[in-house]
C-alpha cells in the first residue's frame, strides 16, 4: 500500500500518468479496497504484457517468413532472368 493518500474511506494515488481514486466498497475496509486495486491492476499490467509479447512473436514470425532472397530486391539475378 506504498505510495496512497488515505482520506477516511477514500484513498488517492497517481498511478500510470493519471489519479486513482479508490473507495470503501462492500469489504468496508480502505486497505482491502485498495488491495483489490491493486490486484486488478498487476493483473491487467500481467494481461496487456502477454499481449504485447505474443505481438512481438507474431512480428518476429513474420519477419523470419519473409527474409530476402537473391532477385527479392528487384534486381535481376541468374535466377530471376526468366521471369519477365
């Protein structure tokens, strides 16, 4: 619970550039309030870093799908002289 300003059953944080503000719900508790927080947002951090990780293996797939090959740059080759 590092870094949150607790006002009575109200706490306030800056996380991710924006302020959060998170309240007493049905646990009655700030500080299990704030635990679902924070659950909620390592599991979102979790979630949105897989994403992006099978993104850059889709990339990397492709790219190794689509290396160059003598004559793939346009110019002619011996073995491109065929192809007109």
């Amino acid at each position: 619970m590092y870094g949150w300003v607790i006002l009575g059953d109200a706490a306030t944080k800056r996380a991710n550039g924006q302020e959060v503000i998170v309240t007493v719900g049905k646990s009655g508790d700030i500080g299990s309030a704030i635990r679902a927080w924070e659950d909620a947002e390592r599991h979102r951090m979790l979630y949105e870093l897989g994403n992006l990780g099978r993104l850059v293996d889709a990339a990397l797939a492709r790219l190794q799908g689509h290396h160059r090959t003598p004559g793939s740059h346009g110019k002619r080759t011996p073995q491109t002289d065929h192809i007109k």
